[in-house]
C-alpha cells in the first residue's frame, strides 16, 4: 500500500464511521518501533507504522486508522482527546477501533547486559543497564569509590 492509497482509505474511513472530513495528510512512517500509529497534535497528521499491515493484514490496520481518527477528531473539537478521557473510550468503542496495537514479532526478544558495581566503602551494589565510568562517579550514600563486580546478559532487568 502507497501513502496515496492510505491517504484515500484514511478520508474513507473518517466520512464512513465519523461523519466528518479527514482534511490533514496521512502516510507511513517506517521509524516507528513500539506504536501502531501516531497523530501529531500540532500538524494535525496521521502517521502509521507500516510494519503493522505488513505482519497483520488491513483489517489490524483499519483499527489503528480509526484509533488514531478518534484523536484527531477529538482533538479538533476540542474534547478529551487522550487515552484516559471517557469521550476518547466512549468514541473508540462507537467506531470499533482498537485500544493497542499487536506486538510485533521479535520486539521483545533482545537480552540486555546488567552490570553490578559495589562501593568500596560502605559495600552497597548497584545493578545498572548501562554502564557507569568509575573514575568518574562515585557512591551516592557515601561518596565512596566504585568498583565493578561483574556483567552478565539478562532477558529483564
């Protein structure tokens, strides 16, 4: 599908299940990662994940369409536009739109590295994502020095 083509299905979409106009552009967005969609509050445009209709079809898609209209729609009205205002819940379940978006496939398999330090004076552990220069930082109870004790590859945190 061409950003054309979601364009067209978008204004479809809007005059079908909301009665009203989509005036604004939509179109594909490849750098989204974690979200199906996103509506941009200050340009008013909508910007979908491809990776959504390329793994679940156009109907996933259509849902994320209509969640993302509800916003906009919304929005512009001036109503409670965001997840937790009821006209938003109230509005997604009139239209049938979906409240999340399908994880997609191989986004949550990636194993961190978990670092532990201890200080070298009162003895307290840290266990850290990232790692930490130890010239450089010290305790935060004491002030003390830093040491590095060990890393190993962890599925959470």
């Amino acid at each position: 599908m061409t950003n054309e083509e979601l364009q067209a299905l978008t204004e479809e979409i809007s005059n079908i299940h909301f009665n009203r106009p989509f005036r604004h552009k939509a179109y594909f967005n490849k750098r989204l990662r974690t979200t199906g969609g996103r509506y941009a509050l200050y340009s008013h445009n909508l910007e979908i994940n491809p990776k959504q209709l390329e793994f679940y079809g156009e109907e996933a898609l259509i849902k994320i369409i209509k969640h993302e209209l509800c916003h906009y729609h919304l929005h512009l009205e001036g109503k409670g536009y965001q997840h937790k205002d009821k006209d938003f819940k109230t509005l997604l379940a009139a239209v049938g739109g979906s409240r999340y978006c399908q994880t997609l496939p191989g986004s949550h398999n990636k194993t961190h590295t978990v670092h532990y330090y201890q200080c070298t004076s009162c003895d307290r552990f840290y266990k850290r994502k990232r790692k930490i220069n130890t010239s450089r930082y010290v305790c935060g109870a004491c002030k003390g020095k830093l040491k590095k004790i060990k890393s190993l590859p962890s599925e959470k945190y």
